[in-house]
DNA sequence: CCGCAATCGTCCTCCTCGGACGGTACGGCT
DNA sequence: AGCCGTACCGTCCGAGGAGGACGATTGCGG
C-alpha cells in the first residue's frame, strides 16, 4: 500500500465515489460530465486509470464483474474517507487558474490583424451567452429557489464567472473598459 | 522541418518573443510572469524546453551564446509569425477552463465536516481580496486611464473575475445566494 | 438473425508539471 | 586579490495529464 501523491483528479474520484456511493468509472465520467467538469474538464481516461492507482493506494477498492463487459465497479474505504475529509478541511493550497486561449488571443492581438479583437470579442459574446443560456436552463429546472441545493451551488459560482466574463467581452467590444471599471468599483 | 501540434503554450512563446523580439528562456519566464502568468500557469521547465520544439518546427530560429554562461537567444521566423497570427485570427476553438481547488472542495463539502465550508468561504475571500489588492495595485501604477493600455486589458478581466469570485464567497459566507442571483439579473 | 449505432473500456504517444540539482555571476568581506 | 554567500539562470527527470484511436459489448430496428 505505497503512499501517492494525490492530485486535483484524486479527489474527484474519491469525492464522487464518497457521494454517490461505489461506482464504475463510467458512472465517474458521466457524473463528472455534467458537474465539476463543466468548468474543470477531466479527461476519461483518466477517470479509469486513476481508481487504479486509488485502489492501490488503499484509499480504494475494487470488485471485477466476471461475464460479459469487463467491469469494475470501486467503493471507497476508511483511509480513502479520511484522505479526502483531510483535504477538504485543510487550508486551501494554490489559487485558481483561469485557461482561456481568447484571453491569450486578446494579449497578444498587436502581433494580428487591426480588426481581430473585433471579431474575438464577438464570437466570446456569443460562445459565453449560449453558456449562460445552458446553464440557466439547467439552474431552471430545480425550481424557483434553487440557490442552496449543493448540487448546484458549484454552478452558482461558474455563472457567476461568465456573467463577468461576458461583461467584459461586451465591454471591449463597445470601446468602454473605463465603464466596466466604474461598475466594478460601484458594486463592491 | 517536422509539423508539430501547437499548444497554449507555443503560443505564448510565440507570442512573446512576436511582442518583445529576440529572447532567451529566462526573459519568456519573466514577462510571463508578469503578464499572462497571473491567471494561467506554465511551468519554466516549458519555457525551455518549447522553443526548442519551435525552432525543430521551423518556427523559431536559435542563437547560442559561446562564452561564460551558455544561454540561448530566440527569434520569431516568418513561418512563425505567420503560425500565430492564424491562431488569432481562426474562431476560437475551446471554452475557458476554470480550475479552482476551492470549487472542488464546496462541490465536495458533504464528506467534510459541517463547519468546514464557513472556514473555505473565510480563506477564499481572504485569498481574493490580497489578490485583488495586488493587481489594483499594479493597475493603479499606469496612471488614472489605465483600461485602454494593451498590456493590462488580460489585467482588467482577471479582475472582473477576481471580483466576480470574491462576490460568490461572500454570498456564500453570508449564506444569501439567492440575493447574488437577484444582483446578477438586475445587472444583466 | 443480422447489421448498425450507442455505449463502454483500454491503450498509446506526446505533453505538462514541478521539483531537484548544478552551474554562473556578482557583491561584500577580509 | 581570494573566499564566500546569495541571487540568478539552465537542465534534467519521473510522474501524471491530455485526448485521440481503437476494440469490445450491448441493445435496438429491420
């Protein structure tokens, strides 16, 4: 049971497994799909390895399915419950990290063409609109006071990133970043 | 002169040296660091080891230094100017990612102790604010119109973003999502 | 009963990550 | 001048992440 470095992708296993109970890591991946992996995007592939190295971590274990798909279905164990419990209570470690290929686009428009920052903007207007639109939608269907189901609380805080995204698209986009500013400072 | 996959990362070296003109690893990691590095991280090792995969592409074209310290001077070659600015001007291909421990922590909060999703509001809005404070800080040194110069506008939506954080945890502390949704619909 | 599409699992290759380590320059002290 | 500490700079390496290719399984419609 050698010790391992336990990584942001970790913990999403362990996390979900200690949620929803045992797990296949297709039931994993489409947990994650339409939850933490809206705004964090973890590849499937891990979503198979990783319960492996968990499993042998002894913060996992792990039941094979003998006929027809080969299938493993994973339940998390006392060390694995307490593994993540000690994360979640400790002091947050680093930052958030925004990855944005448009951002990195805007920062090095002077090396494009005049009208490219144009076009970025409005193309990010409309990428972010039809992401609010999404998720609203999704917000919609818990009912009238849906702020405080867990569940969607996670979604509260990506809505609230794009709606300030957006603004600031929009903001490029109409030549009033100085506006943008004056708002910002009024609200807080 | 082998194609090779372009990533974020080739990009901001490109990019960079585009916008700085010729440099050596060590100048990429400092004008990263003070630029596009404050909201998405790349490790220095890749600073190194990605302008050589740039130049085998016929991107870049490299110059060694022979005496005293052995240190390497990049410049962009046509091929790689033309590269980047295609990337710039091609609609955008990916959606932002947010990667945000904290985020991973709430979503997760059940597991964890009852009191333990008050003192993650605690940190994050401490954390947000020295974060804050710091880029204001910046921003302020560039005079009283400040939005307008290019080299801050990536500054200005990682502080719409800050602010849009700082406003969630606060709701959240406070235990009033509902009335961050009402302020986010009224300001829509 | 067959074929086809959706579902599910594995593999492979290149890239990312971040820390360890080692070399180089420079200023201060004796 | 020579030594030493420290900041500066460059390289390496092992583990993990990314994501596409591909193969197997299942169930449905013909």
């Amino acid at each position: 049971m050698p010790a391992v470095r336990l990584s942001p992708t970790s913990y999403v296993v362990l996390g979900m497994i200690a949620l929803r109970g045992p797990s296949t890591p297709y039931d994993l991946k489409r947990a994650v799909g339409h939850s933490v992996g809206y705004f964090w995007h973890f590849p499937h592939a891990q979503l198979y390895s990783e319960p492996e190295r968990l499993t042998a971590a002894g913060l996992l274990t792990c039941e094979t399915e003998t006929e027809g798909r080969r299938r493993k279905t994973y339940s998390i164990t006392p060390a694995g419950t307490e593994a993540l419990q000690s994360w979640i209570a400790e002091p947050s470690d680093s930052h958030f990290q925004i990855r944005d290929p448009a951002e990195l686009k805007l920062f090095f428009n002077e090396v494009g063409a005049p009208d490219d920052v144009a076009r970025l903007a409005k193309g990010q207007i409309e990428r972010h609109e039809e992401r609010i639109a999404l998720y609203e939608s999704m917000v919609a269907r818990f009912g009238p006071e849906p702020a405080d189901n867990p569940r969607l609380i996670t979604l509260e805080l990506g809505l609230e990133v794009e709606y300030a995204t957006l603004r600031f698209w929009r903001a490029l986009a109409a030549g009033d970043l100085a506006g943008l500013r004056r708002r910002r400072g009024e609200s807080a």
